[in-house]
C-alpha cells in the first residue's frame, strides 16, 4: 500500500497541526478465474455469502483484518472477503495492507480517545512542562488560539486544534476538518496526554468555514446505513485511526527531545 504526503493549505491563524497528513492510496487488484465469496460482515460469515464478485474483474483492497480477511471494494461498495480466495498476486497485495483496527472507545462515555501514561524518568515535571510547551509552539505556530489551559503548578496543558483529513469514496472526495481536543498532565518523570472530542466539520473553502461540527463517533455509526453513506463512515473510521496515530506519535516524538538549559544539550 503506497503512502503520499497530502498537505491542505488553511489560513494562518487556523489552530491546525502543522505536520503533513499522510493520505492512504487504496490498492488495485485483479481477481481471478473463479468468482469470490463476499460478505458484508463477519457476522455474516457462518452463513452464505451475501454476494460473490465476478471472476477475471477488478477490486480495490482498502485494508485488512489479520491475514485471512480482507475488505475489498467495487464501484461503491465494500465487502469482506478471505484472502485465500483471492489469487496469489491480489492475495498478496491483500495481506500488505494495512490492518482495520478498533478505534480506542473510553469504557464510560463510549468517545473515542487516544490516550497513555509516558514514562520519562530523567525528566522533572518542570522540564517536561517546558517541552509541552515547546510541542503546542512547534505543532500549532501561535498557540494563543489553542491553548485553554496552561496551568504550569499544576502541570496541566489543554487545547483545541482541528487536523485535515480528504475521506474518499467512489472516486469522490469530501475535505472535513476533525477538530479534536488534546491534554496533557505533566508530573516527575511521567506525563499522561489524552486526545478527546474528535468533531468532524465539512469544508469546501477553507477561508470560509460554516458547517457545524459533528461528533466523530456519529458519523461512524452510519455504517449500518447502505451505499454512499456506508462506505463514507467507513473511510471515516479507517482516517480516524490514521489521524489518532499521527497524532499521538507526534507528540511523544515531541515530548522525547530535551530543552532545558540555554544549548539543550548542543554545541552551538
């Protein structure tokens, strides 16, 4: 599965993290000389198949579940389908892509949220204060529109940011901006950071920005729905998961390189 750099240009004072989006290509594969079961879940699978996918036509891989299942989409739909079905090369190319995991869910509220407790145990909370803020100033440019809690005492940094992401179905493209809010709570030589309230926001001009903002976990709950509306909470769901690691790994690839003291460590 090929991965592109996809960059969406948003006014200055936008509160956007400043990164570049990485934007999954789905796989072309070619089935082969006999006609493939497919699902429409793994319920669905003790029983007959709900379809079967013409033999010798084309299908696109958009992710997988462990090695023996793999979702497929034709035209405007998607379906779950074994790997071994599949001929060698699309098999293959099947197995390659990247897995559909579960989004994190907080047991009590049912919201998603990205969070951990981050060991650093050379690092004081006053050190680790201060690459927070290096994090906020560094992802966001001006944080004075992101940040609405800087509590230095109390090591607590909270802020809401929005994070651009093109959901694509049926050779269509929707912009939204998934808004989402991010604290962290900063001790001796730990810190824990949560990345809550994820909100999407339809966008066609991004210097003009009217749509409400949705709870991310509505849209996702679409995917009972048929068609378009189906496959588009699909896509949501697979961008989420991709949004939520990029995030997350930025900021403890942050949160890891020291600053305190004039030089931070470097000759200069």
């Amino acid at each position: 599965m090929k991965l592109f750099a996809l960059l969406l240009l948003l006014p200055a004072e936008a509160c956007l993290a400043q990164a570049p989006y990485r934007y999954v290509v789905d796989t072309p594969i070619q089935l082969g000389p006999v006609a493939v079961p497919a699902y429409r879940s793994f319920a669905d699978t003790t029983g007959k198949p709900f379809t079967k996918l013409f033999r010798n036509s084309s299908a696109t891989v958009v992710g997988r579940a462990g090695t023996r299942w793999a979702v497929l989409r034709q035209r405007d739909s998607e379906y779950l389908v074994r790997t071994s079905d599949l001929p060698p090369a699309s098999a293959q190319s099947a197995v390659a892509a990247a897995p559909l995991l579960s989004l994190p869910l907080d047991s009590a509220t049912g919201r998603i949220q990205y969070t951990a407790v981050v060991p650093v145990p050379e690092a004081s909370q006053v050190e680790l204060y201060a690459r927070a803020q290096l994090w906020f100033a560094d992802t966001f440019g001006s944080t004075r529109r992101v940040v609405q809690v800087a509590d230095q005492a109390a090591g607590v940094l909270q802020g809401t940011a929005y994070y651009p992401l093109v959901l694509e179905v049926g050779g269509s493209h929707y912009p939204e901006l998934l808004w989402y809010t991010v604290k962290l709570v900063l001790k001796d030589g730990r810190y824990k950071y949560e990345f809550t309230d994820f909100r999407l926001q339809a966008y066609s001009d991004p210097y003009a920005v009217a749509a409400v903002a949705v709870p991310a976990e509505a849209a996702i709950d679409m995917e009972h729905q048929k068609g378009t509306a189906r496959n588009l909470a699909r896509a949501t769901r697979r961008e989420l998961l991709l949004a939520g690691t990029a995030l997350t790994a930025a900021l403890q690839a942050g949160m890891s390189k020291p600053v305190a003291g004039p030089t931070a460590g470097k000759d200069w």
